[in-house]
C-alpha cells in the first residue's frame, strides 16, 4: 500500500511553529480510548514531531513519558526544551499542555535510525496465528467482549490473535498477554513516529484475564529500535507482575519481516 | 545485619535545602565507575530524594531519566518541578545540574510502596549460583578481566554468578547477560532507594560476549515494585538487541525471598 499524501495520522499528529515561534498542535477527538480520552501513543507521536522540529536529527530513538493526567482532543502547547545535542543524538524535554494543564512530560532523545540487520537479537517474533485468521478488535456482533468502540480502533486496524484474546470470546486467560497485528487505517506505512502509537495501541493486558476497565498509563518508556518494513507490525504486550494495584506492561513490535523494531514498557494503575 | 546510623549510601546521597528553599547535593566521589564519571543508579537515588523532598509520598515507584552528560562529582543542584498530586501518587519533574551544565533529566513518580503479596507474577527468579560460590567482581588477582577498580565496586558488595562471567575468565560468552548478587557495603539493608542504585550496578552486558569498553546510559527507566527483604538482592541485567550502535538493557531484581522488586530498561551506546 503506498503512503498517500493525506494521511489521517500524519495530519492528526501534525505540530505548527506559532509567530512567536512556539509549538502548538489541535489534537484530534478521533484518537480516543475513552470519553474525551486521547491514547497514550498518539500523544507520544505528536510529543515526538514536536522534539524533531527542534532537532537535527530525524527520528525518536527513546522516549520516557510522565502521563500527568489524561488529555483530551482540542489546541495544545508544546513546550520543548533542549538538551545536548551532538553527531550522534540530541536530547530535549517535551511538556504538553492543554486546557487541563500540563499533561504529559517526556523526555525525548532524537538521532538517525538504520534498517541495517541487528548484530545480535534474542527477541524473535513469537508464533503468531496468521493476520487474516486473526479477529477483528471491532464489535461485529459477534463477540461477548469486543473492545470498546472508540475512535483509536477506527485509526488503527487491529487484529487480534485468538490465542490470546479468549477474553474477548467470553473466556479470560491465566496470562495478562495480548497480541495483535496493526497497521494504520490510512494506509500510511509504519515508521518511528507509527511505532510511538503502537506502542500503547493493544487493550490493558488485565484484560486478558478477566480483570476489565481502566489501566491509566503512569510512566510509558519507548525505544525505536529500527526503521520498519512496510506492512503489519506484529504487536505483544505482557504483565510480568500485578501488584499492590500496579502493573508493568512490556510491549515488543517486530515489522513484516520479522525484526524488532520497538520496545517499550510502562506503569500503570490495575483496574480493580 | 542492622542498618547502621552512618551508612555511607545515605551520606553519598542527601540532599540538603538551602535558605532560599532550593536542594542541593554533594556528589560523592566514591561512587565512580570511571575516571571523574559516577554512576547512573547512585545518581538516580540522589534524584529520587530530591522528589521525596517535595512529595507527601515516601516511595520513588518509577524514574525515567535522559543522561544528558556524564556526571562528576560535587556539588549539584536540584531542581524539583511539581506535577499533579493525589492520594495515590505523585508526579515531578527533578533536572541535576552540576560544574558542567544539566546532566540528568528525570521523570518520577512517588506513591507508597507495600511488600504484599503480587495478585500475578511471571517474572521468579533465574537458577543462579548461591552467592558463597559466586565470583568477587574485584580484582583479587586471579581473574583475567576482573571489573576495573572503581569506587562503585567498594561500596556495593558484587559477587558475580559464574554461569554468565566467563568474560572476566577469559572466555566471553554467547548471551549478553549478567547476572550477580549485590548488597551495600555499608550494612544498609536494601529499600526503594538502594534498588534505583541496583539498576545500573553491573557491568554493561556487552562485556559478556567481549565487547568491552564503556557503553553510556543514554535513558534509563526504573519501576520498583515492592518493599525489599532484608539481605542480598539478585540482579539481572540482559540485552534483547544490539543494532546500529545501541543496545538496550534490561535488568530486572529480586529481593532475598525472591520476590520481584524493581525492573529497568536502559537504552545505551554499545561499545565499539
């Protein structure tokens, strides 16, 4: 699929340098995971452009996020900040603010991303069920706990693999892993700024064992680890523990080819 | 072994409030892991009190850090900036400067911590050597590659598993992954503070298939997950990719009973 010019993400996502030499961005409602509730990678994606616009380099290699409270559609300011910056990278903080208040601070690190193969990787892509035998995350009527209809799914086509979506047919797991291919709805193809988005893109893994509702994302780490192939990225998100009403969540993406391209893992309030 | 009133972690890491209501910290020198250059973890501590500084919270749950500069040490200043607070948590923003400009940017989250049992765990503890037959990282003659003699060394007891240090007998292995027990030197039993310190204590996980040589944090998240028991901790530290200069580093610790306390994921500069 090409990448076409007019791109929902890329114009969702898009910053604008004020007069003043500011940087604003309209956040845009159709990338909600809530009522009035913007997804945490969409949020990164626009933090991410604002960082490269003060930047010599291309790409975001690392991004570590404060979620100071949730952040809905509509005007918002991109304070950023720089850091040192060299041949090899630069850093900067990032605070976005909207009508709220200041609600995310992340520090970014900027540098240029390579496809050239990995001299070592111990993160093959796990067994997957093929994309096309994979469930739709949208409610065709079908299923007893299909995700919730927000805009995010309308954005993202999102596929879930049956053998760890046995909550969303009315059967909850013993494992909080969730896995799923995902591309954008636009046809845009994936690269670092897609891969911010997907790193935050799969339901709570609670989910997966029958532990429903709202995970708030507290802090959210993401590292581009290579420039991606063309195509579906496979995504995986895991708990490793749930306790004292906290979770971790690790998230791996490999692209069509089968290499690791992102990783990320955040903090987050366990739904009760 | 009790904690002792003149432990040397909390000496090296106190911050002080000056009259004009700012913090600021001496740097202890003894914390080095090279000439003039202290240690990420010791840094992040010194941080975390800072935000406990300004917290109605007694615990650091998560700090995301960009290391924009090596740090030395003396005096620094602290520079808390409050985010939202609550009952549950609380959110700041903590900038280190020191002689040479800002050198650590961080993003913390206080809450309080409990040692109650995890609802899920999927992260036990690796076999490992029993710390008695486990290899002393310093150089006591016997070793071809023993960890160099830095500061760090002498204030946290090292005892490297032999299973994952051929490297320091001359024979790197296949697997970037360093595993070893670790307690302070000074007697103090392990708290919140001492595992920020835990999760940049071993040598980079390149050493292990032979790549020596310094590989700089560039960010670096932590997430402690629960009270620490008394005794040695059991750290872990792994690389999942090394690719176009950088490798990432996952550690994750487990307190004496074997229980998952903290977990950190660096993105580093792999050495040449």
């Amino acid at each position: 699929m090409p990448q076409t010019d007019a791109s929902l993400f890329d114009a969702a996502t898009a910053v604008t340098r004020t007069e003043g030499g500011g940087l604003v961005a309209d956040l845009d409602p159709g990338w909600d995971v809530g009522p009035g509730v913007l997804n945490g990678g969409y949020l990164l994606a626009v933090v991410a452009r604002a960082a490269l616009a003060e930047s010599r380099h291309p790409h975001p290699v690392a991004l570590s996020a404060s979620f100071l409270r949730a952040t809905g559609p509509g005007p918002v300011t991109l304070a950023v900040t720089p850091g040192p910056a060299g041949r090899t990278l630069a850093h900067s903080s990032v605070v976005l603010t909207g009508a709220g208040g200041p609600s995310l601070a992340v520090q970014v690190t900027t540098a240029t991303l390579t496809d050239e193969p990995p001299a070592y990787s111990a993160a093959p892509p796990p067994e997957v069920t093929p994309v096309e035998r994979c469930l739709p995350a949208v409610d065709d009527g079908t299923l007893p706990h299909p995700l919730p209809e927000v805009g995010l799914r309308t954005r993202v086509h999102t596929r879930l693999d049956p053998a760890t979506a046995g909550w969303a047919l009315g059967r909850p797991g013993e494992e909080p892993v969730v896995r799923g291919w995902v591309r954008l709805a636009d046809g845009r193809e994936p690269d670092p700024l897609a891969l911010l988005l997907f790193a935050d893109v799969l339901p709570p893994t609670s989910w997966a064992i029958g532990r429903f509702g709202w995970a708030p994302t507290v802090q959210l780490q993401v590292l581009v680890r290579a420039l991606p192939a063309p195509g579906w990225c496979l995504v995986e998100a895991r708990a490793n523990e749930l306790a004292g009403g906290w979770l971790d969540e690790d998230y791996r993406i490999w692209d069509a080819t089968g290499r690791l391209v992102a990783q990320s893992r955040q903090l987050a309030r366990l739904p009760r």
